[in-house]
C-alpha cells in the first residue's frame, strides 16, 4: 500500500510586505550553470505573484550593493560554494538582511559531506561507510576495505560534480583525480545499490515537515549531472508508490537529519534503500536545493498541493535570520 501524499495549502502572503527581494543567482562555483537555471525560475514565480523581485549575481557585484539597493530580503538560489556553504550567509548576517533557507552553521556543515556524515553516525542515523583519502593509492586502499563498487567525490561539491563509481582498482586514480580537481578533501563512500529517492523537508507553520518522497529511475541507475538536468530520460516516481510503512520511515530519517544539522526554512535529503533488506540509507542533505525545472523540491511540493510559485512565495516568506544574531 503507498502512503498518502502530504498536503499543504497554498499560503496566504501579501506581497507588498515581502518588500524589496534580491534574487540572489549564479556565483562562482562549479554549479554556477544550474543555480542560473534555478534563480531565474524563481524571480520568473515571484514577479508572477507580485513580489517586487529583481536578479543579483554575487560574481558580477559586492553583497553590499544589497544595502543600497534597499533590499528587505532575499532569496538564495546560489548552489555549492559561495553560496550553499554559510559564506553568503554569513554575509547577510552582518548586512542584517533575512534571507532564505538554513543559516551559517547548518549551511557550512551540510556543505561538507564528510562532516554530514560523521554528526549523523554520531546520532545513530544510518549513511554509507566512508572513508576519506589524499592519494590515488590512499583511494585504492579504500576500496579494498569498503568494497566494490564504491563512489569517489569531492567533500564540498553538489549536483554529482566530479563523482566517479569504480569497481576495479585500476579505476582509482582517475576517480581521485576527478574529485580532487575540484576539492582537496576527497571521500570514498561505500556504494549501497538498492533504490534511489529523496524527500524534500519545508517548514510549515513553525515545524519542519517531510514532503513525499520521490523515487528516482536513471538509465542504468545513473543519475549523473547530465541526467539531473538535462535529460528526459529519468523517471521519477511521486507519489513514491513505496509501502507506506517504508516512506514514513524515509520521512521519518530524513527529518531527524535535517534537525540534527539544525536546518531551517527547507532542504532535501538523499536517501539510498538498499535492496537486499530495505535499509534506507542516508546519503546528503541539500540546504540550497534546485529550482530548476528538473528538480525535485518543486515536483514534491506540487503533489502536496503547492504550485512552483506558491512554493517560491512560501520559501520567500520564511527568510530569516540566525536567531542569536538579529
């Protein structure tokens, strides 16, 4: 039997109290390309629903510009470094400008995988075995003890950039040289086969509340950055079609990760359920989700009832800032 989908209303904002809104889009890093996708579907939704919206890119002009632009609040639909990571957050913090989605420290520790992982495990939650690696060899030696397959990419990258699956040996320094191009901290994570889903999390009424789950079917399991965004050849599932007992519990995992890491506003978990025995396991969490038309956030929330724009003015009405730095 599936689970019932969540069901959201619509929310009830007047725009003109949103104020002025940067739509903060584009940046500097790797995923610079996806975040401009993103960014400009967002300011296309909010100018839809009367909010007083314009674009701002942090790689063409200084954050203080925000100040004189008389900016009330913004919207960050920057993704990776400099954007997901809590430095532009930061930033906005000393500006005094609410902005949208976690604040510096969830955002920094949700940025890297690496330390992700390790609050989880602490916390007992369940994610892959990991190992992180400095060398070519060092990457070899991994998959001797996590076995094969096993998935190699940088600590602090998104969007599957610079991810390799290797199952020989032989594999292992091109992998580490691919994930290393793009960030020197490197990790070797064991590969749990089994389903691919994730599960949005947005705050509703002051409560962080999973939306439904999506199941996602790549060609030959590949869900690549080229099949992200780009491809129509993925299949996603929504509503999930999973028992109801198996989505309740991804939900259930999925938020005692994003308040784990202390994660406001929204995000979106990756969970693996390993087939051999149905194990979710928890693979990232994403505090700057895409917006693009290929993500996920949006097909999620619109099952639960809320449009691409209602999400959008949902998010927007949410920014905040760090409560002990107001």
């Amino acid at each position: 039997m599936s689970a019932n989908p969540t069901q959201l209303s619509a929310p009830t904002v007047n725009p003109a109290a949103l104020g002025r809104v940067a739509v903060l889009f584009g940046g500097s890093s790797a995923e610079r390309d996806v975040s401009l996708m993103s960014g400009s579907g967002v300011l296309k939704a909010l100018l839809s629903q009367g909010v007083d919206a314009f674009a701002f890119d942090p790689a063409e002009r200084p954050l203080q510009e925000l100040k004189t632009e008389g900016v009330d609040r913004c919207f960050i639909a920057l993704h990776g470094r400099g954007g997901e990571d809590g430095t532009v957050q930061g930033a906005l913090e000393l500006l005094k400008i609410p902005y949208t989605g976690s604040g510096v420290m969830a955002s920094s520790i949700a940025m890297d995988k690496v330390m992700t992982k390790r609050i989880w495990r602490f916390e007992g939650l369940p994610t892959p075995d990991w190992r992180m690696v400095d060398s070519a060899e060092a990457c070899a030696q991994a998959l001797a003890v996590l076995g094969a397959p096993m998935i190699v990419k940088p600590a602090r990258e998104g969007s599957s950039i610079g991810l390799t699956k290797v199952s020989d040996p032989s594999q292992c320094a091109a992998a580490y040289a691919a994930a290393a191009q793009h960030d020197p901290e490197v990790l070797c994570e064991q590969f749990i086969s089994g389903e691919e889903t994730t599960c949005p999390v947005l705050i509703v009424d002051g409560q962080a509340q999973a939306l439904p789950v999506i199941r996602i079917k790549a060609p030959d399991g590949n869900y690549d950055y080229q099949n992200k965004y780009f491809s129509d050849d993925v299949k996603y599932l929504c509503p999930s079609l999973l028992d109801a007992d198996e989505e309740a519990e991804i939900q259930r995992q999925v938020l005692r990760a994003f308040k784990t890491l202390g994660c406001r506003g929204w995000a979106r978990a990756d969970v693996m359920i390993r087939a051999t025995d149905r194990q979710p396991f928890l693979l990232e969490i994403n505090t700057s989700p895409g917006m693009t038309s290929h993500s996920l956030v949006p097909m999620s929330a619109k099952v639960a009832g809320l449009s691409y724009e209602q999400l959008c003015v949902h998010l927007l009405a949410s920014a905040n800032l760090d409560t002990l730095v107001r």
